[in-house]
C-alpha cells in the first residue's frame, strides 16, 4: 500500500467490498459474504473480488482458501476520485469546487479551521516555489 498508482474509478459495489477489506482485514470469500452483510451470492462476491485484484486494488494469497487483502488505501481512492471530479467539474481549477462547498454546506468551527491550515500551508508551499523559481 502507499504506492503512486493512479487507480481507475470504482463501482459501489467495489468500494462496498473495499471498505469491507479495509475494516476486515484479510478474508475469505465466504468471509467477505458474510461480513458485506448484504444479500450477494457467494460467486458474485467471488467475481467482484477478482475483479478488484486484476484492477490491483486488491491481492489474493496462495493458500487455500485464497485470502483477499486491499492493497490500495482509503486515501489512494479517495484521492484518485476526488482528482477526476476537479478535472470534471471545473476543468482541474480547484477554486470554483472549493467554493462551491463553502456556499452549499454548513462548516464547523473545527472545519473551518482545518480548512484555514490548509490554505496557510498551501501559500507557505506557493512562496517557496516562487522564491526556488527566481534563484
């Protein structure tokens, strides 16, 4: 987990199975079943597992029963998602996104904060980029 690699987007039901993978740990398919809590076949939580492996989101031990294991984050995803939907949405430029949530959503004072870091870092990081670019 960790890596670099951009991932393509997932479908519910694969982030259903990976927020089970990341809660459960590693599982077997009956397992998975039985701790999706969901009314899915047995084969279907078996195709979706595979699936999530072949995507390389997910691995599958050697042992028998074979053990599926997340091997994405939740960051990862959460990134990846959230990178594709400012490209979509306002052609990769993250104001229009940022000030659309403020106006549509009710923040917290600990939101608020948070979100006042945020842009004090990201102007630390812009001025040392500036002050790097005329050295």
């Amino acid at each position: 987990m960790g890596n670099k690699q951009s991932y393509s987007r997932f479908a519910s039901g694969d982030l259903a199975l990976l927020e089970m993978l990341w809660r459960a740990g590693p599982v077997t398919i009956l397992e998975a079943q039985q701790a999706l809590g969901l009314p899915i076949g047995y084969t279907t939580v078996q195709t979706r597992l595979n699936r999530l492996v072949k995507k390389g989101a997910a691995t599958r031990s050697a042992t028998r029963p074979a053990k599926y294991l997340a091997s994405v984050t939740p960051e990862e995803v959460r990134r990846t998602d959230l990178d594709m939907l400012v490209h979509r949405v306002s052609a990769g430029r993250v104001t229009p996104l940022v000030a659309h949530l403020l106006n549509a959503h009710e923040l917290s004072a600990a939101e608020l904060q948070e979100l006042k870091r945020l842009v004090a870092e990201a102007e630390r990081k812009s001025q040392r980029g500036t002050a790097n670019k005329e050295t």
